[in-house]
C-alpha cells in the first residue's frame, strides 16, 4: 500500500515557513557580522539601517531604562554599537553594570529627550534636538548637547555642538562690523536688536563649565576684530559674565596686528576711487592693505583687486 501523501496544501505552508525562517537566520547572520565589524574597527555606519535598529529595538541585547516626565522609557539597544561609539557604554559594559530584575540597565537621571539625543547620535551620527529648531533656544541646546557629549563619553558630538555654535555667530559678527563702520559714535553703536541675542546667546555658553565651549564665544569677540568691544551696552555683559573678560584677553592678545587693520569706511563708498560703493550686495567689505601702508582701508571689489594692492583679510570671514 503507497503511503499517504499530505494535502498540497499542506506542503506549500511547509516550504513558506522554511523560506521565512531561512530569510531570518540570513537576516540575523548579516546583522551580527555587521556589529562584529563595529566592535572591531569603530566604524559608523550612518545610513537608515542603523536607525531601523534603534526605532523597532530589533535583534536587541540590553535594555536602557531612562526617565519622562511622565513615567519613563525602555530602549531597547544593542551592546556593540553602544560601545563601540561611546567610551561611557564602552566602559560601563566593560564593568558588566548592574541590572534591575527586568535585566535593564539605570539611566534615569537623563530624560527621554536627552537619551534620545544621544541615541540618535550614536545611531545616525545626527545632531537632533527639539531646541535646534528655536532661534532662540539654539545656542542654550547646543550647551546642553555638549555636556551629554561629555558624560556619554562622545568628543565627535562635541566638535559638532561647537561647529553649530560658531555658524550661528558668523553672522552676528557680520552685523556688529557693518554697525561698527556705519556708525558716527563708535562707543555706542549696537542697536538693542543686535545686542540682545548675543547677550543671551553668551549667558547661556556660560552656564557651561567647559573652556571649548567658552571658545566660542572668545572667537566671536575676535571675529569681531574687538570692536564690539568699544560699545559701552556690550561692556556692560562683557564684566557681567565670569571670565569671560579673561578669556576675550588670552584670545585678542594673540592678534597681535589686529589695531593695524582696521578699515576706514567714508560715506560707504570705496576709499580708492570714491565711486564704487565698499559694501557688495550681501554686506561684505573688501579689507585692503596697500604697499607702505600701515592701516587696511576698504575699497569695491573692482579696486581692491588692482595690480598695486595687496589684498590682506576679509574681515568678515576672518577667524581670528
């Protein structure tokens, strides 16, 4: 007697659960090969893989509590990416932390939103922050940010806060130069609308105890080539903030030729030919030195660009 064959149906069901659970252990396999190299080498992979991982929690092997305002959060994380790319999971895996009765790990002291910070940075290397988006709150998030770069143990993360800060305060340079060389009275030239944003914007780097972030707000003063530093208003913040009058003075005082460069601006137009006005359509200035003169003079594009002249900085790009 031939022996009974299952129903058709039946095998095709076989062959697809073979099929998904073939397709899962490929899944897993290119996964774990994936964070070996990791662990391995500290390479970032920055594409949305990483980022899938973190929002479904797949293929997890540890559990990160944090605190919420209301209640709290469970991440559910991966080891070999965590310490690979924080010295502070590096370490404290390394020491085997110890775990609740669930097997998670204790970060409450950090909210959600600075644990999702950090995540988010560890997994897609992307500097996000609900503050980020307020002009206001940009400079104040960004110290914050930089302070869990420095718990968790991520100096890259703080390269990135600082670089942000320093281009939010490239164009408040801009202005206070323009209102320097605009101005009859150059003891009193900012506007209450200049000054403001920058006075907040320096309480807040302050709040930080870290001299990298106190840099940035020194490099400003010195983007300014120190002519923020005559306004009587700005004088007020200037001895108002701890040590920052210190560390204007270690920056400025590396600028040793910073008096003999600045430019003379006669009614706006260039100090060369007095036609052509020295402020191009974006509010750049041509900062020219000519052979045997002591003190830049700014001049139009057309003239500071002549055979005779030697172009020495622009101001407004001017690191200092």
């Amino acid at each position: 007697m031939a022996p009974r064959q299952p129903p058709r149906k039946k095998i095709k069901l076989e062959c697809e659960e073979e099929e998904s659970n073939y397709e899962a252990l490929v899944k897993r396999t290119m996964l774990e090969t994936k964070l070996a190299l990791i662990a391995e080498k500290g390479e970032l992979n920055t594409a949305g893989h990483d980022r899938e991982l973190l929002d479904t929690g797949a293929f997890s092997d540890i559990t990160v509590r944090t605190g919420a305002v209301m209640g709290f959060k469970n991440w559910k994380l991966h080891k070999d990416i965590l310490s690979a790319r924080s010295q502070f999971f590096k370490e404290a895996l390394a020491k085997n932390w110890p775990v609740d009765w669930f097997g998670r790990i204790d970060l409450t002291r950090y909210t959600d939103y600075e644990a999702r910070t950090v995540l988010l940075w560890i997994y897609t290397r992307t500097l996000v922050s609900f503050g980020l988006e307020i002009e206001q709150r940009i400079i104040g998030t960004l110290v914050d940010c930089y302070q869990l770069s420095d718990d968790f143990g991520m100096p890259d993360m703080g390269l990135a806060c600082t670089a942000r800060a320093r281009a939010w305060f490239k164009p408040h340079a801009k202005a206070v130069q323009k209102a320097f060389c605009c101005a009859e009275n150059k003891s009193s030239f900012l506007s209450p609308d200049v000054l403001a944003p920058i006075k907040a914007a320096i309480d807040e780097i302050y709040r930080s105890k870290h001299d990298t972030v106190h840099d940035v707000a020194a490099s400003f003063v010195a983007a300014t080539h120190g002519w923020i530093l005559s306004d009587v208003a700005f004088q007020q913040v200037y001895y108002g903030v701890p040590k920052f009058p210190a560390d204007i003075l270690r920056k400025v005082t590396s600028l040793a030729s910073t008096a003999s460069y600045v430019p003379y601006v006669d009614l706006h137009n260039c100090s060369n030919c007095g036609q052509e006005p020295a402020w191009d359509k974006e509010g750049y200035y041509a900062s020219v030195c000519s052979a045997g003169r002591e003190r830049a003079t700014a001049m139009c594009n057309k003239c500071s660009r002549g055979p005779e002249l030697l172009l020495e900085k622009d101001f407004i790009h001017g690191e200092g």
